[in-house]
C-alpha cells in the first residue's frame, strides 16, 4: 500500500496560469485536462479551464490545481485549497474514507469518477475539505 498527499489549490478561472508559474519556480512536468478533455463541460465558457491539473518535480515538489465551475461558491483565498489523498486501490482509499467522513459533511460521495476508479470529497468537522481518489492509467501520478 501506498498513499500520498498533495496541495490541491482552487481557482477561478487562473489554475492554468498559477500551474505554469509554479513550474517555473520549482521546476518540473505540467500536467492538465480541462473540463473539454473530460467531457464534463457545464458551461461552454468554462470548457478550457483546468479541471484537474499538478505539476510535480523530480525534486519533491507536488502541487494539483483546478477551476472552480461557477455553479460553485468560490471566494479567493476563503476556500483556496483541498487537502489531496491518493491510494493505490479504491480498497485502500476506502477504508480512509469511511473514517474520514464520521462527523463530515460528504460533498461528492464516493464512487467512479471519469478520470479514477473512485473518487470522493468531504469537509471534515474542523472545515478542512479533503479529496481522495486512485490513481490510474489517465493520471498515473
């Protein structure tokens, strides 16, 4: 088993411009899909933000980024991260799940996504909201 964790910084409509300046600080490989890519398209000027993206460098450094849809309250710097948690199987990220949400109010529940065997989000009682998935083929990190 294997679990690893990031910084998972939310944006309006910059998260492209933010993962490009972040590389140039540390260095390292871009990776980004947009809502276009994953076919999750809700709103036509939207469809080339990033829905998720990361750069990660050979040196340690991790961080992922996306674009808030607006249908969703975003307010800069109010609700600027997540705290990113990625397992090697939906078993794995399951069991911390289950712990994760008692006294939680689950955002997305957890289950397929089009990018991860499962993914899931939830605001734990003390506000922080935390993402968990698997990794797979399409995001391999």
């Amino acid at each position: 088993m294997s679990v690893t964790t990031a910084t998972h910084l939310n944006f309006r409509g910059d998260a492209r411009a933010a993962l490009e300046f972040y590389r140039s600080v540390f260095g390292g490989d871009l990776a980004v899909v947009t809502y276009k890519d994953a076919g999750a398209v809700q709103g036509e000027s939207e469809a080339d933000q990033v829905m998720w993206g990361q750069v990660r460098s050979a040196a340690g450094f991790h961080v992922m980024a996306y674009d808030v849809p607006s249908g969703m309250p975003y307010e800069q710097g109010t609700n600027g991260f997540f705290v990113s948690v990625r397992a090697e199987t939906v078993e794995e990220v399951t069991g911390y799940w289950e712990k994760l949400v008692e006294e939680s109010t689950v955002v997305v529940p957890m289950g397929p996504a089009g990018w991860a065997p499962a993914y899931g989000m939830a605001r734990d009682r003390f506000g922080v909201v935390w993402v968990l998935d698997v990794v797979s083929d399409q995001t391999g990190w």
